[in-house]
C-alpha cells in the first residue's frame, strides 16, 4: 500500500493543464477500471510498453510505472502483465491486489476529475 500512496502522490504533483498529463491520467485510469472490471480477462492483466499510447503519455508521466506496478503489473521485454497474486494453488500471496487495484481507480477518477 505505501507503493500505491507514493506513485499516487507523485501523480497528484504532476496534474497541471499539460495535456499529455492529462491524458496520461486518463490512460492509467482506462487501464486499471478495466482491469476492475474485468480481472480474469486476459487482454486487461496485460499492457504492451511498444504501444504508442502507452509510450507517448503513461511513460512520460512521472509515477505512472510506478502506479501500475504498486498495484501488481510487473515488466516483461515488451509489456506489462498484472500478477493477481495468487500462487497455482488459488492461494493468496501478499496483499490483496484486486483491492489496491479499486483503490487506485477511485484515487485516479478524483485525480483525473482535477481533485488532488
């Protein structure tokens, strides 16, 4: 959870009127409501880095990484995939990662919504 504050705090220090924040914001936002949503969907655990939306706002935005992987995606050669952390055995390991994910959807929704 200090991951999660940190990378979410960082997030909250750079919303300004730039729109390649904004729309960073709004990425990471998509990507984690999504993920929400849906967590056993295979297209939603996984975020390719060579995509071009990706690279030009999340990447550019301080913290965004940071965010996705407090919340359990971890990096790979070309992408992202989201760990649920549960071993093969359905048991839980760590913290529950389907609630850190929630948590950062509403903390992004307020932050994309221009509230700090």
């Amino acid at each position: 959870m200090a991951a999660l504050s940190k990378a979410l705090q960082t997030l909250s220090l750079t919303i300004t009127t730039n729109t390649t924040n904004k729309a960073g914001i709004n990425m990471l936002y998509l990507y984690l409501r999504n993920l929400s949503n849906h967590p056993t969907v295979p297209r939603y655990r996984k975020i390719y880095t060579n995509n071009a939306t990706y690279s030009k706002n999340v990447v550019l935005l301080d913290g965004g990484k940071e965010l996705l992987k407090s919340v359990g995606f971890e990096e790979f050669a070309s992408f992202l995939e989201w760990n649920d952390g549960e071993d093969d055995d359905g048991e839980e390991g760590g913290e529950n990662r389907l609630a850190l994910v929630k948590d950062a959807v509403a903390a992004l929704e307020l932050l994309k919504d221009g509230k700090k």
